[in-house]
C-alpha cells in the first residue's frame, strides 16, 4: 500500500533546532526523523511512498538523490571521469520514492490533492513528517477494511505537559515519568488509511487543510472511524521533543524502531 507523507510544512514552532532543513530532515541520530518514519512502514511491508515536498524541497530531493552515498562506505576515483564502487546494497534498496513538488505555501488538503496521479484506485495511507509511532499497520489496515468507511484516522493519547510520580504509603517515589500518556481524550496522531474516495474531499486550492472542511465533511457524512493506539506516539513540535526523540534513540530505547 501507498504511502503519502506530508513534508511542505516550514515547522516554525522548532526554529532553531537546524534552520537550513525543512522540519522532516531534522535529524534523530544520524538520519532524518523522514528516515525513521518510512523505516516504520517499511519494516510493515510497505515500501511506497509519496513524499508532498514545498518548504526546501531541495534538501529532501538531494538526501534521496545521493543516498547510497549518505547511508553505505563507498570507494571513488577522482578525476576527469569520477568512478564510484559502493560496497554494500543499502537495506532500502526495495524502496519506491517518488518526491513531488506540491507548492510552498499550499496547505495539507491541497498537498495531498495534488498527488492524486501517484496514488491510482487502490486504499493508501496518509502521515505526517514529524510524527513517529509503534502503531500496528496490520491491525490499522484490517480495522480499515473492516469497516468500510472513507478514512481510518490513528487516536492517540498525547503525552503529559508534565512529570507524573507514583509514590507509596510512605512518600517514597516508586517511578517517574518524565512526560506519560494523558489520560484524557484522543487526538488524531495522523497515520491515516484512506479509500481513493477521499479525493471527492479535496480540491487544489491553496488554502484547503485537511483537517478542517475535509474532515468536518466526513465527519457530517459518518464516513470516517478511529482507530484507537494505547502504545507510543510523539510529534516534534519542539526543542524538548527533538531532545527526547534523540535521547531514546540514542539509548537505544526507542519504541518506534519496529525493524532490525
């Protein structure tokens, strides 16, 4: 299955973390937080994509155009004629990436409008380029299928502004959370399934977001379901993220990392 991944975005609210990236290519380890998010659908069997590129596309354009180079030891022979051996095929040599200029300012309804002609008849699916998860996509897919609707949207639980402690009869803290799970309401943690029906949605104006008319229409005609995820899900919406995100990976203790 298809997978489109919203990347146009400027990411105003992490200014600062690398000003000369656009907000997917900034980095959780070695590798962009794209990276990790496509290794996520991946390592699930789906190797498609369809990258909406606008704010620096040319960043995102360059890392996929070079990125034998970026990912795997190569030997090259300078001169007139440049040779290059590479030594090893990378693990992502089964991918299929296709990289389109959707607008710079154009909005995420518009965005995903516009790439329609790489999608075809079939079901896809729909995420953004910041956000990471250990969702099930067998589960989320057949829960789609189940129900027949027009949209299956993830509901997540947004994790706590603050630290949560569990203390005993005595006072003394037994565990701390830096930032839990809220126990409230859901919100949609994107990793969408979608019908092609989803393009009588939208249309190509610039300003179309699809989480507003789109989404208030399918809600009006009862054609959209969630799918509810209790495990883990993070944005990187701030410099805090950034740093947990990269805390995790580095520590080898990122719940995301569903592959080998």
């Amino acid at each position: 299955m298809k997978s489109i991944i919203l990347c146009g975005g400027q990411g105003t609210r992490i200014r600062g973390v690398d000003d000369n990236v656009p907000k997917p290519m900034i980095p959780i380890g070695q590798l962009p937080i794209l990276w990790h998010i496509m290794k996520s659908y991946a390592a699930a069997g789906h190797q498609e994509f369809v990258l909406c590129l606008g704010y620096k596309s040319h960043v995102i354009k360059e890392f996929f155009i070079n990125y034998d180079a970026f990912t795997a030891d190569f030997t090259i022979s300078l001169g007139r004629r440049k040779e290059i051996e590479f030594h090893s095929d990378v693990p992502e040599s089964n991918w299929r990436v296709t990289l389109a200029e959707t607008g710079l300012d154009a909005m995420t309804g518009a965005r995903i409008s516009r790439v329609r002609k790489y999608i075809g008849d079939e079901n896809f699916m729909i995420t953004y380029g910041d956000g990471l998860s250990n969702v099930n996509f067998d589960e989320l897919i057949n829960f789609h299928r189940l129900h027949g609707k027009i949209v299956t949207v993830t509901g997540v639980r947004p994790p706590g502004r603050f630290g949560e402690m569990e203390i005993d009869d005595s006072g003394l803290i037994t565990e701390f959370n830096e930032k839990p799970q809220a126990t409230g309401g859901r919100i949609s943690g994107g990793f969408f399934v979608c019908s092609p029906r989803l393009f009588d949605y939208l249309d190509d104006y610039e300003g179309l977001v699809f989480e507003q008319e789109p989404m208030r229409q399918l809600v009006s005609d009862q054609q959209i379901m969630v799918y509810k995820h209790d495990g883990f899900w993070q944005c990187m919406d701030t410099f805090r993220d950034y740093q947990m995100l990269n805390r995790l990976w580095n520590t080898d203790k990122a719940p995301w990392k569903t592959w080998a």
